[in-house]
C-alpha cells in the first residue's frame, strides 16, 4: 500500500489573497483538514471559493497527542492529511510539531506549503537587524518568570521575535525598561497584513509609555539585539597582534574599534596600549 503524506500549510495572517495557490489546491483536495480552529479553516476556504472534499477536524494544543495516532494511520493507510494553524505557519508556537516528528519517525512523506508567518513578517517590516534573529515564542505571563526571561535578553546581540498579548504588553514592556535598560529599540507590530495594520517603533521606554493606554489586536514585538561589548584587555591584545604584524599602534586601534561595536574610543583603547607597554 502506497502511503500518502502530511502538508503543512502556511495560511494567510489576515488577508485572504495572501494564500498561496499550493494552499488553494490543498484545502481542495486533501482526504483530511486538521485545524487549530475548524471554523476558521472554512471561512478561510469559503473567501477563496473553495469546497473541501475531505474532513476537517479540529487539531489543537489540547487535543494534539490524541489525535496523532490516527492520522498516523490515516497517513500510512494513503490519506493525503493538511496541517493548518489559525494564521501563518503551524509548528511555529502553533500545534503540529508531534505529528511532523511522529510521521518522520514512521518514514512517512511530510511537505510544507510556504507562505506567511507572523514571526519574518514582523522582523522585514522592522528595520531593525535581521542577519541573525531568535524566536522566542510568547512572552511569560507570571511577572517572576518573565522578568527572568528578560534577564536572559540583556546579552542578546541577537535580534528578538516575540508574541505577546495585548492586555500583557504595557506590562511586559514596563518590565523590559526595568531590565534592559529604557532606550533599547523596539518595535511592537500589530494586526499585520490586516486593515487596522500598525507598526510602531522607539525606544523601550517611549512604546511603554504608548502601550499603557491600552493595545488591541494580534501583537508581535521585535527587539534589538544588546549592542557587544569587549573587554578592554582583550582588545589592547588584538591590537598588539595587529602590530607585530607590521600596523601602525594608531592604526591597529582604529581597526579594532571598527570590528567591535560598543567598544571604547579610540583614544581611550591608544592610552590603555601605551599603559599595557609602560
């Protein structure tokens, strides 16, 4: 017996058209929908015109386990079994990572069907640094918990994508002036792709101020990464490296500043070489 195979499908955070035409020919003809929320999934089909053929059955974080067995065997049994979440791509803070593993486990074909995300959606339109990000899910909702994992983020040089809710913004972003500091830059964006879409970015404590009136809608939050810093011995060391290769002290300083960000004055870095050599 032929086995089928599991889709994940990345559907659209807001606006309908945003889904991709694999999505489309998905929602069409696969044997089962599992959905994080089956009204959702068949408004979704409903605005593009299409009529499921197969089963939709709701797939969330409660029943997840549960489920996973049978569409293994649905899987193994030839059904061709879509994953959808509520918006954007499953698995990402969204059910469908035990099925995926459970069907790769088995030996059984898992594709994905591109599209949206909340999470690259926020970091492209924030203008902040996007080479290097984490994903950090949603933010804790207990202030202890919360307050240590924004310790956590105090030496991040990585940019950061959160989720948060927005009767907990104002909350979580008073608590990151308290921790890291208030001019770190931010931006909180909200409904994205939707009508009421709003980009807001500042400083940790400027949107802090902004959110304490109150906040509606899906919110995800972009934080800078902690700005590096070296210590002062380890940067008069790569200096002196530079010039017993032949630079000029002068010099040597000047490039050292240049690949440290956050370090001290080139001045500052030239007199602590003449006090490392006196």
């Amino acid at each position: 017996m032929t086995p089928g195979k599991l889709l994940i499908g990345a559907t659209p955070l807001g606006q309908p058209t945003d889904a991709s035409t694999r999505l489309v020919t998905a929602l069409r003809t696969a044997d089962i929908i599992a959905a994080e929320d089956t009204r959702r999934v068949r408004g979704l089909a409903q605005s593009l015109e299409v009529t499921p053929s197969g089963r939709v059955l709701s797939f969330f974080d409660q029943n997840e386990a549960s489920r996973v067995p049978g569409l293994v065997d649905e899987i193994k049994a030839g059904a061709t079994v879509l994953v959808v979440s509520d918006a954007g791509m499953p698995l990402i803070n969204d059910p469908g990572y035990r099925l995926v593993t459970a069907c790769v486990e088995a030996g059984l074909p898992v594709s994905c069907l591109p599209g949206p995300s909340a999470v690259t959606t926020a970091l492209a339109v924030s203008g902040l640094a996007s080479d290097r990000f984490c994903f950090e899910g949603f933010a804790p909702r207990k202030p202890g918990a919360r307050h240590t994992w924004l310790q956590t983020l105090a030496d991040e040089t990585r940019t950061c994508v959160f989720f948060e809710s927005p009767r907990r913004l104002a909350e979580t972003l008073r608590d990151a002036v308290a921790v890291l500091g208030p001019q770190r830059r931010v931006v909180v964006c909200r409904e994205l792709t939707k009508i009421h879409e709003e980009i807001r970015r500042g400083t940790l404590a400027e949107l802090a101020g902004w959110a304490a009136d109150g906040v509606l809608g899906e919110i995800t939050v972009v934080l800078a990464g902690a700005t590096p810093t070296a210590d002062l011995p380890t940067l008069v060391a790569e200096v002196e490296e530079l010039v017993d290769a032949g630079a000029r002290v002068k010099d040597a300083c000047a490039q050292v500043i240049a690949e440290h960000p956050g370090a001290p004055s080139r001045r500052e870095l030239y007199d602590a070489v003449l006090r490392a050599r006196g």
